[in-house]
C-alpha cells in the first residue's frame, strides 16, 4: 500500500463544483493546515531567503493558492519582518479567489484565475511557493513544472507537499471523520496523501526534468523541495 503514487481523482478537481461546497471544503482544509503546522516549512525558507540575500521587500508567487491562507501566514510573516511584499495568487479554480476575499478581506494580493502553463511568460517574481498543491498533478506535468518554476523566479522556489506514507494516511482518515469535516474534505484528504511523494519519487523528477533540487523532511510528514532560478 502507498509504494507507488496512487493518482485517483479528487473531487476538488472537479471544475463543477459550486461555489459553496467548495469553499466549505476550503474552510475545513485551512483547519487541517493550521492543525497539521502545514504554513511552517514554507515560512521557515522565506526566512532564509530573505537572510541570504538580505532583501527587505519580495513579490511572491503563490502557485494553486486555494482559499488564499498561506498568503494571509506570509502576510502575518512579512509585516513582523519588515520585509514589504507584492503578492500574487494562481489558481485555476474561480471560486478559490471568491472564498479568499470573502475569508481575508484584508489580504492585498494580486488573484490570476489562470491554468499554472497558461501564465504569460514575462510574468517573474522574487520567489515562487507551491504549497500542497503539487500532488495534484502527475508525473510528466510535475517534470514541466519542476522547470517552469525555476523559470518563473529570481531567487529561488519551494515546493511543500505531503509524504506519502500509511501512517500520515490513517491518521488523517480517522481525525476529518471525528472532527466531522467536510464530505468533499473527507474523501480528498487521504487521497491526496495516496497521490504524495517519496524521497526517491522527487529525486526521481528532478532527474528527469534537469533541475538541481534541495529536498528536504520537514516535521510532520512534508517535503520541502527547493531550487534556484534558472541560469
């Protein structure tokens, strides 16, 4: 079980859904962010971004931003560093930007409604973030993407998603049914760690679209996956 990358569909995914549902599931996927310390390991590599290169501003690209929370943590971050920051949000899905606005209304952030290869090519940033958002895409798209962040950045990227593992698995099945979450959260929570990643899955990927990666653990059952821009 869970040997292999198990890519069964999400109901996330699906660009049916309406406005409610998903942004209910939103809701109920930040409480599970905030529960699991899911904004750390992000958090953590701006730090060290913004002390290697002693920037006191950033723009920031925040890819697959869902309901807009790990833009309000790096909000939160940027103003207790003094660091000034010029946000942006990707996200394919129309009602993510609607949810976020309504959630944090007073988060100033840029929202593009856009597939992640349809963004225009001039369009860099500073940094470029992907936070569990990456185990929605399969193999060959994550090769592409792998290079098209290293593309899009200046500084440097991350990639903080989910490790594929039975334990992580069981315990997040059993904890959206007693917290009584919601039904869409509740069938996409462990698929989404059936479709995470392994150490070697992202050695793997980085092989096989020519990036130089840093991967790394982070504390409880993520990957921290890094690079520079482009050369």
């Amino acid at each position: 079980m869970l040997r292999r990358r198990i890519l069964a569909p999400e109901i996330m995914d699906n660009a049916e859904q309406d406005f409610a549902a998903f942004s209910a599931a939103l809701t109920d996927l930040e409480r599970i962010n905030r529960l699991t310390l899911a904004y750390r390991p992000t958090l953590r590599w701006l730090d060290k971004v913004a002390q290697r290169h002693g920037t006191s501003q950033l723009s920031v690209l925040d890819v697959g931003a869902g309901g807009g929370d790990m833009l309000a943590r790096i909000a939160v971050w940027g103003s207790r560093r003094n660091v000034a920051l010029d946000l942006t949000a990707l996200d394919r899905s129309a009602h993510a930007a609607g949810h976020a606005r309504a959630r944090h209304p007073d988060l100033k952030v840029r929202w593009i409604t856009a597939d992640l290869f349809a963004l225009g090519s001039a369009e860099r940033f500073d940094v470029v973030l992907c936070s569990l958002f990456a185990h929605h895409l399969e193999d060959e798209a994550l090769v592409r993407f792998l290079g098209w962040l290293s593309a899009r950045c200046r500084l440097g990227w991350l990639i903080n998603d989910l490790h594929r593992h039975p334990l992580p698995w069981a315990a997040v099945w059993a904890g959206v049914r007693l917290l009584h979450m919601n039904p869409m959260v509740v069938h996409d929570s462990t698929v989404s760690i059936a479709r995470g990643f392994s150490r070697a899955d992202w050695q793997h990927l980085s092989v096989r679209a020519g990036v130089a990666t840093n991967i790394a653990w982070a504390f409880p059952f993520r990957w921290a996956v890094s690079g520079d821009a482009a050369a």
